[in-house]
C-alpha cells in the first residue's frame, strides 16, 4: 500500500482533494447540510489530522493492513475513512453521535460502527484486541470520567500497542483570536 508522501500541508484545497479524497464529496444529496459542516470541520483541523497521519506514517509497520486500530469517538467519520483508506488498517469506530449519512458512509467503507458511552460502560471488546487504538479531539468533550476512558483504552491495547491522543490547543493564539 502506498505511504503518505512527507510534505507540507498547503491549502485547505490540498485537506480536500489529496489528504482526504472524496470525503466530503461522498455525502449525496446533503439532506442535513452536512457536506459543509464536514468541510469546515476539516478546514479547521486539518494541520492535526495531517501531524496524526505523519504520526501513523512511523508508528504503523510496514504491513499496516494486519493491524487492528479503535477509534473512540470516530463521528464524523473523515479521519477513520482517511486512515483505513491510506493505510488499510482493520478499523473499529465507537461514537456516542451518528446520524444517516454517518452510519451510511462507515457501513460502505466496511467500518463497523458501535454507539457507546466511553466514560461509563467498559468498551465492548476483549482486553488485549487491538494494535492501537485512537482518542482524536475526543477527551475535551469528556466531562464525566476521563481516567476510566484511558483505563479502558490500555485494557483494550496488546502489549507493545499505542494510545494516540490529541487534543486542541483551546489556548493557541488562533484561537485567542477568535474570541
């Protein structure tokens, strides 16, 4: 499977048409008006997604499809799409939000999507079952019980795996600017 190239991010065109093809194309009809929703979400973080492939890139073995990756919190779907797409990853994708087009596109793309609570129910998998597994912009919007999502997130790892998480920087000067 081709590598992600090493280059700089240049526009949110380049998000759209190379980092993550036909993302936001896919969504037919935009019955909710979620085309434009995914694409600003993009836009809006997509230096982060793009540092988090490159991360991939080294953290991944050469046969990535023989790994098997959790995503917490895969709604919207564009980073998990992107990742089973650039490294053909086994992907698993837990979300506390869905909506048609969501579940619509992951189903497509043979992602199997699970609606779980990731701060109170003990994720549905068996210690040990994944290579590695994901926590992308999703532990800002934890608000009951963050060490348990981490406890459960290393339960599910195999020995040797990774925990990727991100965060925004809510304190950047791009976002004191907004305010």
């Amino acid at each position: 499977m081709e590598r992600l190239a090493t280059k700089p991010i240049l526009s949110s065109r380049v998000v759209l048409d190379e980092f993550i093809p036909h993302q936001v194309e896919e969504i037919p009809g935009d019955p909710d008006g979620e085309r434009a929703e995914a694409a600003a979400y993009l836009q809006g973080c997509f230096n982060r997604f793009w540092a988090t492939l490159q991360l991939l890139e080294k953290v991944l073995p050469p046969q990535a499809s023989s790994c098997s990756l959790l995503d917490l919190g895969t709604y919207p779907g564009q980073i998990t799409r992107a990742i089973q797409e650039r490294f053909g990853c086994r992907v698993t994708g837990i979300t506390a939000v869905t909506s048609p087009v969501f579940e619509q596109q992951m189903s497509r793309c043979g992602i199997p999507i699970r609606l779980h609570d990731v701060e109170r129910d003990p994720l549905p998998f068996d210690s040990e079952s994944f290579d590695l597994v994901l926590c992308l912009d999703l532990i800002e919007h934890l608000t009951y019980n963050v060490p348990y999502v981490l406890e459960e997130s290393f339960r599910v790892l195999k020995p040797g795996g990774n925990l990727i998480l991100t965060t925004p920087n809510l304190a950047s000067i791009w976002n004191r600017w907004n305010l």
